[in-house]
C-alpha cells in the first residue's frame, strides 16, 4: 500500500537531450506550469534521469519551485556512475550542481552497460504516477520510455504537445 501510495505522489521526467533554442523559453514556461499544477494535485516527488537538455532542465526546475513548494522533492534516478564520460567540462559542472541539489540520488547500475539507459528509465517510470515529457519524435529513448509509461497505466503530459492541465 505505501508504495503504490508513494508512486500516485511521484512524477518522472524524459524527453530529448536536443532542445530547440527558440523554443527553450516556452518549453521552461509549460515545463514550470505542469510541475505547479501537478504540485497542486499532491505530486510531491519528482524523479529526472540526470541527462542532458530536457532532464536538465526538469531538475532545474523543480530545484528552484521546491523553495516554495514545502515537501517538493528531486530524486535523481542515474544510469551509472560514469554517465558524464564523453561530456563537455561544462555539462559536468551543471550535472555535478544539479546532483549537489538532489533531495535522493539513485543509481540503477554501477558501470555502463548497453542497456543501462533503458533501465534507469523504467526505473523512473516504474515508481511514478504520472510522467511529464518533451516528446516530438517517435524514435529513440524518449519514444521508449513514453510508450512504456502509457502501458504501465502512467498518465503521461507532453509538454511539446498543446496539452490541458
């Protein structure tokens, strides 16, 4: 019972490493209102994948609600320890601070392995009731993980989409 409680009060985060940058602003802005308004509904847990663009965003996001969100929680969901190998000095400052702010850090694997990234995100939608997404192609991980969520029963919001809240 506490964990199917847990999951309805928990919402994940997937979408594209690529943001467009004219669309950077409005996508934040959706992003920000959907989060409030999942807040609203009792979301208080909100787990992002620790990727680049759009996980990034997400975490920054709820970082900076959580302030005036009482019990708003980041739980970073990993897909190992060395997911930043291959990144830009920068990228790893940011992920580095993101993860300094992250209420829960989970790892889904010690090493990368070829099916790491796929775990981490149904890990993520696994413990989650709702997942809120930028998805604008039907390929590659997002895709995966959306489709997924729409079979374990996730309610799913795409923010790239005109969405009702």
């Amino acid at each position: 019972m506490e964990i199917a409680k847990k999951r309805m009060q928990t919402c994940c985060f997937t979408g594209h490493r690529e943001l467009p940058p004219e669309e950077q602003a409005e996508i934040a802005s959706r992003l920000e209102c959907v989060i409030s308004a999942q807040y609203q509904k009792g979301i208080r847990y909100y787990g992002a994948g620790g990727a680049l663009g759009f996980d990034a965003l997400a975490a920054r996001t709820v970082i900076r609600l959580r302030e005036n969100c009482p019990g708003m929680k980041l739980i970073l969901v990993l897909p190992c320890l060395t997911q930043t190998r291959g990144w830009r000095s920068e990228d790893i400052a940011e992920y580095e601070r993101i993860k300094a702010q992250a209420d829960k850090v989970v790892y889904t694997a010690q090493q990368y392995t070829p099916g790491c990234m796929h775990r981490r995100n149904r890990h993520l939608v696994d413990n989650s009731g709702v997942c809120v997404c930028y998805l604008t192609k039907n390929s590659g991980g997002t895709a995966y993980t959306v489709n997924y969520a729409k079979k374990q029963g996730v309610n799913v919001f795409n923010i790239a989409e005109n969405i009702k809240l």
